[in-house]
C-alpha cells in the first residue's frame, strides 16, 4: 500500500511523478551539488520551525493572526537595503493588524528561499526565438540567452547561500532593536501623513494612545524590541529541498532545514504526487496553496496525506480562489475539512487568483480585488463559525508600480514607470500599508 511505503521509505517521492521540475543536461554536476549541499548545516533549526508549528496552531484557533509575505520570486541580486525594506514593511503591517486583531501577529517572510518559480508554459518566444522559460534564480537565469536559461545546478548552492545570508539580516534586524514597536510605530506615522491616507489617521492616533498608556503603564519595551520572523517559500524544487532534509540533533525528527515553513504550489498539489509524498516525510509545518478548481474529495486527501495524526498547526490551506469565486467556492472546502474533523488552519492569498494583464501587456492585479477576496474569505468564515487565520501577499518595500489602485491610484499608464517584479506582480510599500489597514479594520468587525 502507498501509506505504508511511504511511512517506511522518505524517499518515495522520487518513484511518483513531479511536475515542474528542471532538467539538468550535466546529472555528474547535479550529483556533485547535491552531495555538497548534503553536508552543509542546516539553514534553520528544529527548535524554531516547532515553535512555528505551534504558532500556526494557534493561528487555526483564533488565537493569532498570521501574515506571510514577501516577493513573488526574490533574486540573488536583492540588495540588502531591498532586503531591509521589505522586512519593515511586514514589521509595519504587522504592528497595524496585532492592533487590528488584539492578537499576537505570526509573521513569516516568503523570504531566504523563494528561489524556485512554476510556470504555466515552458517556453517563451521573443521576435521568433524560443528558450525555456525562467523558472527562478536557483534554477536558470533570467536573461534570454540560451545560457542562462539551461538549468544548472550550481545555482542551488547559491541559492542556499543567498538564503543563510539573508537569514543572518533577518536574525540582525529583528533583534538588534530595529523591530522596537515604538520605532515602527513611527513608521507608519509617517505613512499616514500621506493626504491619500487620511482614512486611516483615527486608526493610526489610536495606536499611538495605546502605546502611550503601555509606557505610562509601565509595560517593559525591551521585551517588545526583538520579533520573531519566519522565513518560508515554496518548496518546488524537489532535489533541492530533498538534500535540506536533516534529522535534528535534539528531536531526532527529520526537518526539511530550508526553510521554517514550505508550501505546496497550486499546480504541483496532487495528493498523489511527488511534492505531497515529499513533505509527508518532514515534520515541518506545511502549507498547501489551492485555487477554485479543488474539489473537497482533494481537501480531504491532502489532509490524509500531509496530517493523518490531525497535529494542530501541521497543515495550512492557503485560499486562492480570486475574488469572484471565493464566496461560491470556498463554502464547500471548509466544510470538507470540518467533516474530516483534523484541525487545518486557513490563509487567505488574495493574489493569485486576481492576476489580469493589462492594455499594455503588464502582469497586474487590482487592489480593490485584492480587498475584496480577503473580505470574502473573512465573510466565508464567519458565515461558517470557522476561522479566517491570515493572509499571504506578495509585496516588496520598495516603490515600485505593478499593482493597479490603492491610495496613490496607480493606473495602466503607470505601470511601465517601475515595473520591476522577476514574475507576478507585488503590492509597494504604501499599497501593503494600506492593506494592512484595510485588514485591521476587517479584524475589527
Ligand atoms: C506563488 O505563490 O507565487 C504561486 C505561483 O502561487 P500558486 O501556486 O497559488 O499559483
Ligand atoms: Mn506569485
């Protein structure tokens, strides 16, 4: 039987098909890099990615809120001010939605490891040329030269690279005093001085009193200066994240070290596929991304497959339906999940299922459909008695324009002025900040 073969032998997905996975013309290099990658340390521990776990599980609850996010695909070339920004402004939207929630925030980047991108066609054609499409920094280059974009293997170690340094500014930033809830409060002080966001001001000056009455309370704000980000990112690149897999040296249990939490893409989440058989093999907590195609019958079997021993916080369901479907489609999915009975905690990602593309052929997203699907996804759960417990955005700190609206009404004229996303299309720092508000006051309600 599949279950049995699959408990006893971790290397079982190997024998099921996987989808979106490169072809490396040298397999002598592809051996050599992973042999190599085997016997480094691990990028993350099991004491952190359990204490994610349990963070997730209360996130499933209605005991905290989660906020994962980050770029679409991040690049080996991501500066380290680039970096810092984009850690800000999830320390920025957190602080808005703890308010929001009255409830701790789990923040977790898609950050120090979201190398690896699917793609729905191979190729790509550019004045009669024909090269295989970009799949990511840890897989080809993005330049479209025949060069760069053959597989090849030594960018994994790079990847592992650029991902432990990106760990260590993120260690750096999040516990060097930079994350001081006052300082951050500040920050988007600064935000809502902006005429555009003049709705939120009564938002902002509430926040502001409360700090006000925790340090007249006396409340320690050394214990508020260091936060906990975790980092995550889709593990699609199987070879890779299979030579991450490392048995802790406390637990003994067998972690996938890439990354504290990794996720299952929407075209790669057959239960019976590779990519679910792989990460049933790790005890990390693990989330799967699924679209307005699911059918409840696949909600029950990922929750077989991933968390037969119902652990809370074990599996997550990121909701990506769009925001005309979600309130038809979802309904149905939770229910799935409550027959079952093992406890699954819900995300919604309110940018996947809203990517159009534009009079001038730019990949975007509109930010009132962005607000409104995770407006559903909250209606949806309070409709059902169940609970909506966060959100996953694509964003980057930097100022860029790639999403349509938000405040400073960016337009289809203005999308060619910093279009600057490798793949999908991200909220800037403003639209995110606006988003969290948005969220708070949903939170709220
Ligand atoms: C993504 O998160 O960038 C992505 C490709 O999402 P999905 O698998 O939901 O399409
Ligand atoms: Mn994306």
């Amino acid at each position: 039987m599949v279950d049995n073969k699959r408990a006893e032998y971790p290397s079982f997905w190997r024998e099921l098909p996987a989808a979106q996975q490169p072809i490396y013309p040298d397999t002598d290099a592809l051996k050599a890099v992973l042999t190599d990658l085997r016997s480094r340390p691990p990028l993350v521990f099991g004491g952190e990615v359990d204490s994610l776990r349990k963070c997730m599980a209360e996130a499933g609850r209605g005991r905290s809120f989660v906020l994962m996010g980050g770029d679409c695909a991040e690049s080996f070339y991501d500066s380290v001010e680039s970096i810092r920004r984009k850690v800000q402004t999830i320390l920025q939207m957190a602080a808005v939605l703890t308010y929001g929630a009255s409830m701790p925030v789990v923040k977790i980047g898609r950050i120090a490891g979201q190398y690896a991108k699917p793609r729905s066609i191979d190729v790509e054609t550019r004045d009669g040329v024909s090269l295989p499409v970009y799949r990511g920094d840890s897989i080809n280059g993005y330049d479209f030269t025949s060069e760069a974009r053959t597989p090849d293997p030594s960018r994994m170690l790079e990847a592992y690279l650029r991902a432990g340094t990106t760990l260590n500014i993120i260690r750096a930033f999040t516990t060097g005093g930079y994350a001081d809830l006052r300082r951050v409060h500040s920050w988007n002080q600064g935000f809502t001085s902006n005429p555009a966001y003049m709705r939120f001001e009564d938002f902002a000056d509430e926040i502001d009193r409360a700090m006000r009455f925790m340090e007249a309370a006396g409340v320690d704000f050394d214990t508020l200066r260091q936060v906990h980000l975790y980092a995550s990112h889709e593990a699609l690149q199987l070879e890779y994240e299979d030579s991450m897999v490392r048995n802790d040296f406390l637990s003994g249990q067998r972690y996938c070290a890439s990354g504290h939490l990794l996720w299952i893409g929407e075209r790669t989440r057959s239960p019976e596929h590779a990519h679910v058989s792989f990460l049933s093999s790790v005890v990390n907590p693990v989330a799967v991304k699924i679209g307005p195609a699911t059918s409840p019958l696949e909600v029950s079997s990922l929750i077989e497959r991933l968390n037969p021993a119902g652990d809370p916080g074990r599996l997550t369901f990121i909701t990506r339906m769009g925001s005309n479907r979600i309130r038809d489609v979802l309904p149905r999915l939770i229910e799935a999940a409550s027959v079952d009975g093992r406890p699954v905690t819900w995300i919604a990602d309110p940018m996947h299922g809203n990517t159009i593309v534009s009079r001038g052929n730019y990949k975007t997203r509109r930010f009132d459909a962005i607000i409104d699907e995770v407006r559903g996804f909250f209606e949806v759960h309070k409709a059902l008695g169940t609970i909506p417990g966060g959100i996953h955005i694509e964003l980057t700190g930097n100022d860029v324009t790639e999403v349509l609206g938000g405040g400073a009404q960016i337009g289809e004229a203005n999308l060619s002025e910093r279009y600057e996303t490798l793949v999908d299309p991200r909220l800037n720092h403003e639209q995110s900040l606006e988003m969290a508000f948005e969220v708070a006051e949903m939170l709220r309600n």
